[in-house]
C-alpha cells in the first residue's frame, strides 16, 4: 500500500509514525507539541533507556530552512532531555532517503553522544505502510470516514429482515457479526463487538448492563435504544495499551445533580475517579472512535466503572492497631481496585474483605482524606470467609485501622475510630458467624449465612447452646416433666428414683435448612421418677431436676 508522502500534510505523517512505532511497542506516548516536544515526537521507554524519535514530513532533497529545523529539534533535545534520562537512541524520521551530502551534514550533527543515533527514511516508512494496512488507510486514505459510516448501518441495522423464527434471528445475528468484522478490520485502534438486545434500557439497571461487559482490554460499552424494543450494545476493545493514547476517548458531560448524594458522587468521580453510577447529563462534545460519540444535546445517563486490570497493585492486609501501637488483628484484603481522578491527584481505592466488608479510600486530593465502610449480610456465603473481616469492623472502635502491603509498610493513611452503628452491628454479627463456623466443622453440608428475615432471637439461642456443646461445654439445665418416648424403654420401671440418659442427634435448623452433624447429644437426668398416672407415662423430677449435657460422637457407645 503506497503513500503519496509530498501530498500529505506533516501532522497526518507525524501521527501515523508514532501510531505504528507506539503500537509496536505497546508503550510509550506521543508528545504534542502544545506539550513541548523538546526534541521529542514519539519516545518509548525500554530496559536500556529511552528510545527517542523526531518526526518530520521533508519528503524532497533537504533544504537549509529544513535543516535548520532539525537541528532545533535536535538542540533542544540535547540541551533539555539529555541531561536527565537515559537514552538508548535517537532517530530521525522523515519520507525521504539521504544523499551522501545529508549523512555528513547529519553525522556531524549528532557527534559525541554515546548512544545509537538513527535516521529513518522513506523505505522503511513505505514498509510501514505495507505492514500495517489499516493504519494506512485509516489516515490516508479516508479510513476514519469509513468507520463512521459502517457504525451509522450498525445503528440502522436493527431494522429487522423479512422472516420469522429462528431464520429472523439468524438473520440479525449476522448482520451485527459481520457489521463488527467490518469495524475490525477499518480501525487500527480499536476492535468492536456489537449485540442487538430486545428490552428498553428504561427496565435495566446500569449495574445489571455494566456486570455482563467484563473482558479484557474493554475501554467502553454504550447502550442505545434504537427503536421501542431493541437497544445495541457496542463494545469498544483497545487493541494496545496505548490505543487511548492514540485515539483517545473524551468529551464534556453536563451533569444533573438533584440531591447532595448525586452531588458527592459526581465530586468523588471528578477528584478520585470514584464510580459513577446513573448519572444523568446532558452530552456537550464527545470525541473518539464510533459509537462513543453522541450529538450535542444528546441526553444521557453515565455510568463509569474502574478498569478491572489491577495486577500492578500489590497484595495488601488490614490491621488493627491499639492506642499503644500493638497490633490486634491482621486480616488479608480479597481483592482491590483503583483509579485515579479527572484532575489533581486523588486516588480512589476499594478494597474487598471476604464477601461481608467493602472498605473505600478517598485520599490524595485539596480534602482531607476520607475512608468510607460498607458491610452486608452476605447471604449465601461461608461464616468462615466473612468471620475476620466482620471481627475487625466489630473492635474498630478506640483503636486504628491500617492499610498495608502484606508484611510491609503503610499503604493508605492510618483512620482512628470512636463509637459507630457499623461496629455495634457487627458485634451480634461476628457472633453469629463464629457459631455458624463451630457447626460447619461438624457437618458435611456447606453451612451458609441466612437472610436476615429466616434468623430470629430464638433461633440464635438454639444455635449458641448447639455450637457451646460442639465445641466441648458441659451444659445443665432444669426439667419439671419429659413425656416418654419409647414406653417399651420403661415397661420394667417401678416409681423408685434414678439417673436416666438419653442420647439425642444433634440437628441445627437455620431458615429453611436443616444440618445434621456428626455428634449427638447425651443428656445425664440426675434424678427421675415413672409416673404412670399419664398417656403416655411422664418421667419427672426425683431428688433432683438438673440435667447434664455434653456432645459425643454418633459412634461413641451408649451409655448404660
């Protein structure tokens, strides 16, 4: 694929070398010039130092005004980057081959450094050309027109075909398949995935939407209706790391915030990157590859969700630090993620304890630092998992709360705690879920957290007295009469007094489930005495009403 270089203007050229030599890559960036270039059109950093380009459009012989540009570009280079990195090599980057006369001029030019200097000329920009096509047709050959063009049939191709059934729906699936081929094979930056969808974006949350988006190197989803039962979906895919850098994804969004909640989240977006969700605006200018951009007046709900890539951050723990320094509980973060604010230096962090404690940092901007805790019911999940995260919340107050890397130093800002609901709650909580967990060592069912509406006072009195037998506590109590079970057991009985045990399968009913353990309960009756005045017979007090239990194995031996 040939370019016509004299014909293209320096910009166009200057984009299209650092686009092919970034995505090559798959790091750096391209310097523009409202940035100060500084000698520096493209650089990319590398293990040696920085490989370093200039980029010019001189497509014929040179003459002394482009020489003279080079050498500014070169002079400045030297004079401000020279001194403070590491450079690997410098090369300059034109549309054209050097005659015998410009290597002199531009080996006298680039003497007495120490690193690889390069000059880059027409065959091998025309070989970049070759080898990556849809880079050279998207920025020279109206590639960029074409894409829009393709994303407004994608938008009118939810006008259903002639048909019925699965045919119809063949059909349609087809046309979004091959629309998004078409797409791929257009942009350079960028790969689509388009689905058509029955249903009005009205009835579906930007949670529900957003959860089904999660895949690697997605950068945005937007959902249009298209007509009263269809919306597309268009999922926009950075072929590279650095495909925003090269077609970033930007515009200005007029928010509408009604209450101080909606207030705060917008803020905490702008100055951290915090989430947002559902936030209506209306769309002032957007820019970007299609389908991420809107007509002015274009009104819009946002909703924004971190980057789910967080390999770069290191494993982390809570601890929990008493007034005298001393640490009483150190608990392992599940999962973290983060972001960064649209302007300052505020970072939002959200780390995950078990499925019960979220915990949010937002630090680093004008405001004092701030940390916000989440807890819920985890219903469905095991106590064990939740049991240390709900601990910690439950002994916050008085004492300091930590966030560090694993064995190392402090990652946030320590936070000191007094008196608060979330801790309170969590005490009754905690309790409950280190019960759940004594009765999960005894069972081969998978113990769950129950909702909060199936668990009455009741039934935690009922499970503490289980888990207090599971763990080994000898416990008494007093009876005042027990109807017979098995009268077959006492047909031998005269009214004398003696001791009576009964062995009992200990079972633990929480909400609609019931769990059978691998113990029983042995109850020692002190006293008892046969009175067979009832039907059936009653067995009551003798000279004593105390009963003993204690937890055996369901194979242990009875007791005679």
């Amino acid at each position: 694929m040939m370019v016509n270089w004299e014909r293209e203007p320096g910009e166009r050229v200057e984009d299209f070398a650092a686009a092919y030599l970034l995505m090559r890559a798959g790091r750096g960036n391209q310097i523009r010039p409202s940035r100060g270039d500084r000698g520096i059109d493209v650089q990319i950093p590398t293990a040696n130092g920085w490989k370093i380009f200039q980029v010019k459009r001189f497509a014929k012989n040179l003459s002394s005004t482009d020489k003279k540009h080079i050498k500014g570009s070169w002079d400045r280079f030297v004079k401000e980057v020279l001194p403070t990195r590491d450079i690997k090599s410098w090369s300059l980057v034109l549309p054209l081959e050097p005659t015998p006369e410009n290597e002199i001029w531009f080996a006298k030019l680039t003497a007495d450094v120490d690193f690889e200097i390069n000059w880059i000329g027409r065959a091998l920009l025309d070989g970049w050309a070759a080898e990556n096509p849809k880079l050279t047709a998207y920025y020279f050959q109206g590639g960029e027109t074409r894409l829009h063009d393709l994303m407004a049939t994608a938008l009118s191709g939810s006008q259903q075909p002639q048909g019925e059934g699965d045919p119809l729906l063949n059909s349609v699936q087809g046309r979004m398949l091959a629309l998004g081929k078409s797409l791929d094979e257009v942009d350079p930056f960028y790969s689509y995935e388009l689905e058509l969808r029955s249903g009005d974006l009205r009835d579906i949350s930007a949670k529900q939407s957003m959860t089904q988006f999660e895949r690697p190197g997605l950068v945005e989803s937007v959902l249009e209706q298209v007509n009263d039962t269809q919306y597309l979906v268009t999922h926009i895919i950075a072929r590279s790391e650095v495909s925003t850098e090269l077609r970033p994804i930007r515009g200005t969004i007029n928010f509408t915030v009604m209450t101080p909640e909606a207030k705060e989240a917008v803020e905490r977006w702008v100055q951290y990157g915090a989430p947002l969700s559902d936030a209506p605006g209306t769309v002032i200018r957007t820019e970007g590859p299609p389908g991420t951009t809107f007509g002015e007046s274009t009104v819009a709900t946002a909703s924004v969700l971190p980057a789910l890539d967080d390999s770069q951050l290191p494993p982390l723990e809570f601890r929990l630090i008493d007034p005298a320094g001393v640490t009483l509980l150190t608990v392992p973060v599940t999962t973290a993620t983060h972001s960064a604010g649209l302007r300052g230096k505020g970072v939002w962090l959200q780390v995950e304890v078990g499925p019960a404690v979220v915990v949010e940092y937002f630090v680093g901007s004008e405001k004092p630092g701030s940390i916000q805790i989440k807890a819920n019911n985890a219903v469905g999940a095991s106590p064990s998992a939740a049991f240390p995260a709900v601990k910690l919340l439950a002994q916050l107050p008085g004492n300091s709360l930590q966030l560090a890397i694993q064995g190392g130093p402090l990652y946030m800002p320590t936070f000191d705690f007094e008196d608060n609901e979330i801790s309170t709650d969590a005490v009754n909580f905690a309790t409950l879920l280190r019960l759940l967990s004594v009765v999960q060592q005894h069972t081969l069912s998978r113990v769950t957290i129950p909702g909060p509406e199936k668990w009455t006072d009741q039934g935690a009195q009922r499970l503490g007295r289980v888990a207090a037998l599971l763990e080994g506590h000898k416990l008494s109590t007093r009876f005042s009469s027990w109807s017979v079970p098995d009268e077959e057991f006492f047909v031998a009985w005269d009214e004398s007094h003696r001791p009576l045990i009964v062995e009992i399968p200990i079972a633990v009913k929480l909400g609609d489930t019931v769990y059978d353990t691998d113990m029983k309960e042995r109850q020692h009756f002190e006293s008892v005495w046969l009175d067979r005045s009832t039907r059936p017979p009653t067995v009551r007090p003798g000279s004593s009403d105390l009963i003993w239990s204690i937890a055996v194995a369901r194979t242990a031996e009875p007791e005679a």
